[in-house]
C-alpha cells in the first residue's frame, strides 16, 4: 500500500475499539490526518515540544506520558531534540531522564505572557500535545466526568495558539487541547469540548495508540522499525513507581484508561504489520 493508504489503515486501526466515540470525531476529520501530522514531523530538527499530562486525584494519568515517551525517545532517535512540557508532579517525576519544561499554574492572561516568553526562548520546530486538558469555552478545564479540574492544571493551550511551527495535537474523548478543530461534532459527546485547535489532529482510542501512529510513520520513512524497542509495560512500570493512576479506574495500576498493557502491545504489532505490508 502506498503512504495515504498506510495513513488511512492506521486511522482505522486507532479506533475500532470505540469506546468513547472517537469514530465519530474520525469521520469529522479529512481523511490521511496521520499521514499529514507525520510529514509535519518528517525529518525534523531542532527542539519539538511534546505537552502532555492529564491531572487527576493529585496526580497524573497513565494515558499521555507513555505516549509522550515513546515519541520523546523516537524523536531523539530521529535526530531532533524534544522536550516534555508537563506540571508538578509528572514533571518532577520523570527529569531524571528527559528534558523538561515545567508548566506552571497561572491564571489564563499570565499563562499567555509567560508561553510567549518560552517560545522566544525555545524557538520549536513543532509543538505536540498528547492528552492534555482544552480549555472550554468558558476558559475552565474539566475532566471526562464534567468535574472542573483548572485548579489542578498548568495551561498549555497557548503553546499552540501562538506558535509560529507546525502544531499537532492528540485525544481520545473531546475535552483535550486540538478538539476544537472538530468542535461541532465533539459537541454532541457527553462532555465539556475543548475548544482550542491545531494544524493536525489526531484521535484514537487510546492517546498514546495515536503517538505510536506517528512513530510508525516516521520509522516507516527511514526503514527503521522504532516501534519495535517500544514496551508499553516498561513505561507503565516507570511511571507507576512515581504514582501515576488510570484515568478511568483512578488507581495505581499498569493500564491505560482501563486497559491493560497488553492492549497496547497488540497495537503496535498491528502497526507494525501494517509498515511490513
């Protein structure tokens, strides 16, 4: 199959679980949205920021960072220089072997200010965000049970409002930063839909299912399989021993919105065997 062919089986592949009607968020979007994020990616350089970090009961989901780590490591393979952009206390959790830019809990005016200041200063050849809170229309951020969180989260948005790189943004549910792309139809969810946008938007079941499309992608272009080196119970084991939680069970466990690792193994072998094909 050609690249837009791969792009669209992947596509498929991300949601056929459904469980929280991102087929629908699929329809809404330009088919070969995978394919169009990866060549925003492709052969890149320079710093990529890679937001991530959903805050729940004091801590962080599981969903989001492992994503975010295994497109952290595929990027400095791929030669650029990335950086997770996450609050306290994923942030702290994980410096000991990433780069990290700390986001803070302003209010919405200085949260403005100070990402214009980061973006001055890191110049990103892109931006990515990977399960990260949305503001709502009303400027608030809340979770999937409607409970307002904004609080307990450091804003991201702005870091692709404003930025002048390509920006790709990923969810699975509705309330993440990049839904407001399809905001109509995340509209009709169950949900408070975010309402900030993107250059490219990507759904999948899992948010971290979708990171690991892109490095398909990306590896499939340089004949290197960088799938194959990604163990998603590795990144759970890492992250549960600093106290991450599922975001659906609210628990200190080695699963991903409910799901155990093995489900995300089978994705990236199904990805895997689509590169071969």
């Amino acid at each position: 199959m050609n690249d837009y062919e791969l792009s669209l089986a992947i596509e498929a592949a991300l949601v056929a679980r459904n469980p929280r009607h991102m087929q629908k968020a699929r329809a809404a979007l330009e088919p070969g949205y995978f394919l169009r994020a990866a060549e925003l990616l492709r052969d890149i350089q320079g710093t990529v920021l890679i937001g991530t970090g959903f805050p729940v009961v004091g801590t962080f989901e599981t969903d989001g960072p492992v994503g975010a780590i295994a497109l952290y490591e595929a990027l400095e393979t791929l030669g650029a220089s990335p950086i997770i952009a996450c609050a306290a206390p994923l942030s702290q959790c994980i410096d000991d072997k990433h780069r990290v830019l700390n986001l803070e809990t302003w209010d919405i005016p200085s949260a403005r200010e100070k990402t214009r200041a980061h973006l001055a200063e890191l110049c990103p050849s892109a931006v990515i965000s990977i399960e990260r809170p949305g503001l709502a229309a009303d400027e608030r951020y809340y979770n999937m049970r409607g409970e307002d969180i904004s609080e307990h989260t450091a804003c991201f948005d702005h870091y692709l409002t404003l930025a002048e790189c390509p920006t790709i943004a990923i969810g699975d549910g509705g309330n993440e930063i990049g839904m407001g792309k399809i905001h109509d139809t995340i509209s009709q969810l169950d949900i408070k839909p975010a309402m900030t946008s993107c250059d490219e938007l990507l759904v999948a079941d899992v948010s971290n299912w979708a990171a690991y499309g892109l490095i398909a992608l990306l590896g499939h272009w340089r004949g290197i399989d960088l799938l194959a080196d990604i163990a998603p119970l590795n990144i759970l084991h890492y992250l549960s021993q600093r106290g991450s939680v599922d975001g659906v069970t609210r628990e200190n466990t080695l699963t991903e919105d409910g799901l155990p690792a093995s489900e995300g193994a089978a994705v990236i072998e199904e990805l895997r065997q689509l590169c071969r094909n």
